[in-house]
C-alpha cells in the first residue's frame, strides 16, 4: 500500500488535485460548488473506483473521472484498487476531523445549530483546560494547551488531543441537545477506535454504525439549513470510507504515516546544506544510524551500573497472583521499582494511615495466598516501571506534573443479596497511588501499590470521578493497566453530582502504544475495546475480592 496526506495520495495515484470535482480517490461521488470550494455530500448510490479504473485508464470513461494518466503501482501484482491508496489518520482524522468540530463549536458552521458554544463557554472550556494541567503526567505526547486561544497554532497530534479528550469531556458536558450530544460523543467513539491497534468484528460494526450517525446527523442540519454545504469537507466524505479500508488493511493505526513524520522531522533540522540536499540527508541518516547502534550497546552498561537501585520481577522469586491451573496472571508484566529504595516497617506513618497491616492481609487472602504472620519489613520506591509506564507515588513526592493515577483490573465478586455466593468477574477501578511497596511473603516478594480507590458515576453518557469518596487497598502491580490523567469538570459540579469540595474529574487513559490520553466514553450498547475495557462503571453490592 501506499499512504499519506491527500495531496499525496493524488500524486501516488495520478488523481486530480483538491480543486477537482472528483477528489475522492476511492469513489465516483461528485462535488459540489456553492460559491468557492469543493464538497462532498455522502449520499446512497455513490459507487467505488474499480480496479480496472486503475489498471485500463481511460480518459473518457466515466469510471475514470478524476483520473490524470495510470498509475505505476497499478501495473503492480499487489495492488488492489483504490483502497491501495490508504487514508492516514494522522492527517484525516486527528488535523481534519478534529479541527472540523472545533469550527462546529466556533461558529465556522454557523450558530443556529445545537454543537455550537458561546465565546464565554469556549473561554471556560480553555481555563479549564489550563488549569488542568498538574494532572496530566508528562507523559502524554502534545501540547496540553488551550484551544480557542491557541487553535491556529495546533499541528495534528494537538487536534487528536482535542478530540478525543478534550471533546467528550468538556465539550460534551456543555452541549444540552441530547441528539448532538449523542452524535458527537458516537464520532468520538468511533475516532478512538480507528487509532486503536486492535479491532474486533463488532468494534467495526460500532465504528461503521456511528460514522453513519453522524453524517445522518450533519445531512439532517444541513438539510434544515442549520449548516452550510461548507461542513462536506474532503475529510468529512473520506471518513465514511474507514470501515471499507479496515476490511482491506486493518486498524489505520498500523499503516500511520506518524512515525514518518516524527522522521522527517527529525531530517528537516538536521539538513543544513543548500545544494547538497540529498548528500547531506544520507550523512544524517547513517550517523543517526551509527548513533542508535552505540545507544544499544552503551545500554547494557548503564543498566548493569543501575541495577543496585532497581528491583525487579521477572524471576521466580517474585510473588504472584495464580490462576486457578497454578500459571501466573499477566506473567508478561514487565514491573520494575525504581530508586531511591527506602526501607519502612508497616508501622510506621503513611499518610496516617494505620490500616496497613489489614489490608496486607485482606490482598494475601483474595490471592489465596496463606499470611498467618505479617512479615513486617518493607522496600518503599516512590517510581514504578510497569508495562512501558512510570507512575510516580503521592506519599513525600512533590512534582509539578501528576502521575500517579491509574486504572486498575480487578476481580469482584457479582453476588448479590438477592443471589448470594461466588459469582468473579473482572471490573476496572480509577485509583491514586499513596506508596509503592515490596513485601516478602511466604519467601516471595510481592511487588505491591497502596492506592485510594475513587467512586465513579456516569454523568451525561461520560464517566466521572467523585471527589471524597475513596478506599484504602492494597493492590499487586500486575493489576495495574494503565496511567490516568484528570480533567476537572466544573459543570456536573454545578449540577451538584458531587458532594465533595473539590468538583469532580473525568478520568482518562494513556496508552504506552498510542502515545495519546484517551478518555473512557460509555453510551449505551457502546464500549471502548482497544484498552480491553468491556465496563467501567461498578455497583455498591460488587465487592472488590
């Protein structure tokens, strides 16, 4: 395959520029022309480009419209038509279609429709933004910074922040028409899904299902003349083709045209000569190469120097949680502490907290492990490495930016009063990191967290944390899934959904893989798989076993 931004996918394929009437490379839809401009309404009947379109160019055909001459990769025996030719979602989605509901917010569309906010709701929007930032770990690739304010500075990975995180939650919260709501929050899902690694037969059908949604919803404004034909961008039309080019390729994620862009990047700097492009850029490119190959070999030294201030748990030694056919649960966690290593009792002060040694025994009791005696010793580390994440800890650990929030994995008991017994499942909990801490047990040492487990509700479709509401547990860091920031949400505050003092948080997810925040969206009959959360939410008779 080949891919890119548009512009380059046209010359790829010898299509027609953004200019023409037939822009879209991979179907015969035509464009239409108000005033200035090209859009493109996805009606039914639209049909797709052929693969013999490619092969047996003909200017006069009406299959190849759009079409200059035939193009190289279409002599190729790999090539498969115009899905060859495949969208990147780091320019379609992230910079187009982030950036696009950003105008529908400001007024670009027009302010008679629902999706549109006031200047002094886009101002809040931005102040809580900003003052959201402590609690966005570092982390997180992008520019956490205010959108109205700084909107025309956004390169695509801002775009993609702004859209997936920032919209479901603080945008989401200020839009009071349930059917907008509903739409945006459905292309929200559906976004976060197509920049997911991973997708299953029924994740494509939610992605193809909301993708519709939403363009029934824009037809429906435009139609009632709500907005103009201006929202029909390129972008807007080639988003409905994603679920045809996952069928052909898979997830876009994995054909992303973003490391190559970090990579010219990188180039660009680098290049100082004016005549000698071409030279300098291999010089660059083979000293980066040479570079690499010292970085890996040097590495086995700095790690062999650092290891008397790292523990580590990928031998037998380490402490486990079993199944029940006796193999580890996630015995591919990669878990390291970090230093500085300090040795506490579980008697001393933490956060005053007392209750140590309880829950010590509550965690050996759930893992069926036997704790007759509460070995008393422990190895404190206020940083862990856990599956390509650094969480910090809150106990004596001042920083500017948090990251000790996560999202956990469980199991719970389902069993209600009305059905009593053992009834396990599998939950996901939000929580803070108090301390990171070893404890030997039994002669195996436990790589083991004290967290504060925060309550959860939904509001508006979106899930919340409440403030004051929290628990004390011990938890094993093979439980531990993912690094979480928080943005404040002042308007369910106002709504008095909390009784805290502190308004309460939208709690949202960093994927070591993806490099974004994403944010846990919950509507009805949807759900975000590509962090292999099935739900998120909990009642107040499961109990954490």
């Amino acid at each position: 395959m080949a891919t890119g931004d548009i512009p380059a996918l046209a010359k790829l394929a010898c299509h027609a520029d953004n200019t023409s009437k037939n822009d879209c490379h991979i179907c015969n839809v035509v464009g239409q022309t108000p005033c200035h401009g090209q859009y493109f309404r996805t009606l039914s009947g639209t049909t797709i480009r052929t693969v013999e379109s490619f092969r047996s160019f003909n200017p006069d055909s009406v299959l190849c419209k759009g079409l200059k001459e035939q193009s190289p990769f279409a002599s190729l025996m790999s090539f498969t038509g115009p899905f060859f030719f495949a969208l990147d979602e780091m320019h379609g989605i992230c910079h187009g279609i982030g950036k696009q509901v950003w105008g529908l917010v400001c007024r670009k569309y027009g302010s008679k429709h629902p999706l549109f906010l006031s200047a002094g709701a886009q101002k809040k929007i931005d102040v809580a933004i900003e003052g959201t930032r402590e609690s966005i770990p570092t982390s997180f690739h992008g520019a956490w910074r205010e959108v109205a304010r700084h909107a025309e500075y956004f390169r695509a990975v801002n775009w993609a922040n702004f859209l997936l995180f920032v919209v479901p939650t603080l945008v989401a919260e200020r839009i009071h028409n349930q059917d907008a709501q509903k739409a945006l929050l459905g292309l929200v899902q559906a976004c976060t899904l197509l920049m997911s690694w991973e997708l299953s037969a029924e994740e494509q059908t939610s992605i193809k299902k909301n993708l519709i949604k939403w363009n029934s919803y824009l037809e429906g404004h435009f139609q009632n003349g709500k907005v103009g034909i201006e929202i029909f961008t390129i972008n807007q039309h080639l988003l409905q083709h994603y679920p045809a080019m996952i069928n052909a390729f898979g997830p876009p994620r994995a054909y992303s045209a973003r490391s190559l862009e970090r990579a010219i990047g990188e180039y660009s700097r680098s290049i100082k000569s004016n005549s000698a492009i071409g030279a300098n850029a291999g010089n660059i490119m083979l000293r980066l190469a040479c570079t690499r190959c010292v970085d890996v070999n040097g590495a086995l030294v700095v790690k062999a120097r650092a290891t008397a201030r790292i523990l580590q748990y990928n031998d037998e030694s380490a402490g486990w949680p079993m199944t029940e056919e006796g193999e580890r649960v996630d015995i591919d966690s990669d878990i390291e502490f970090w230093g500085p290593l300090e040795y506490k009792t579980i008697h001393d002060s933490i956060e005053e907290i007392s209750c140590l040694p309880v829950l010590l025994a509550k965690f050996h009791e759930s893992k069926g492990v036997e704790c007759s005696t509460i070995y008393p010793a422990l190895t404190t580390s206020h940083k862990a490495f856990v599956n390509g994440c650094v969480i910090d800890s809150a106990f004596a650990h001042k920083v500017q930016r948090e990251a000790h929030h996560i999202c956990l994995q469980l199991q719970v008991n389902k069993a209600t009063n009305a059905r009593p017994g053992l009834s396990p499942a599998l939950k996901y909990f939000f929580s803070k990191v108090v301390l990171f801490f070893e404890h030997v047990n039994e002669g195996k040492r436990w790589p083991l967290a004290l967290v504060l487990m925060y309550s959860t509700m939904m509001y508006n479709g979106v899930l919340v944390m409440r403030n004051g509401q929290m628990k004390l547990k011990v938890v094993h860091l093979a439980d531990v899934k993912k690094l979480v920031g928080l943005v404040v949400s002042d308007t369910t505050a106002k709504n008095k959904v909390t009784n805290a003092k502190k308004p309460p948080f939208f709690p949202v997810v960093t994927d070591r893989q993806q490099d974004f925040l994403y944010i846990f969206c919950k509507m009805k009959n949807m759900r975000i798989k590509c962090f292999e959360i099935v739900d998120v939410t909990y009642s107040v008779r499961e109990d954490v076993m």
